[in-house]
C-alpha cells in the first residue's frame, strides 16, 4: 500500500512509530559516543534523536489533523441530517 492510499492516522501512527525509534537510535548512539569518548558519534547521535522526534511530532500532527477532519465531517453530516428533519 503506498503512502498516498494510507488515511492520516495510519501515516501518522507510522510516523510516530518510526521517529520514536530513531530518538531511541540517537539516545544510544550519543550514549555510546560518550562512554568511549567520541564527540563526533555523539553529535549524530544527537542529530538522529532530533530528527526522530521531529517525525514523531509530525506523526502527531497528522493524527491529530485526521482526528479533527473526521469530527468535522461529522458535525456536517449531523447539520445535514437537522436541515433535512425541518
């Protein structure tokens, strides 16, 4: 399944999972950086963890748009079904 016939929440549950992973990636690789004295492993380290939480913030963001979309669509549908009784 592409990413394009997935719903916002599956991306965005995707997201969250994949950028949960990567912080943890990150923390790991810093947390070895620094046992063996290696600034250079920390800073990817750092990097990764950054770029992990970005991803799951965006995967956030689009459950959370997914959420509002989809109440949205049913304050509508309850307004149409109002119009109608009347």
């Amino acid at each position: 399944m592409s990413d394009r016939d997935k719903d916002l929440s599956q991306r965005g549950l995707e997201n969250q999972v994949k950028g949960a992973g990567k912080e943890v990636e990150g923390r790991v690789r810093n947390a070895a950086g620094d046992v063996v004295g290696d600034t250079s492993e920390q800073l990817k380290g750092k990097a990764k963890e950054m770029q992990g939480k970005a991803q799951r913030k965006f995967g956030e963001a689009e459950d959370d748009l997914d959420d509002r979309t989809e109440r949205d669509r049913d304050i509508d549908r309850d307004r149409d079904l109002e119009e109608d009784e009347l």
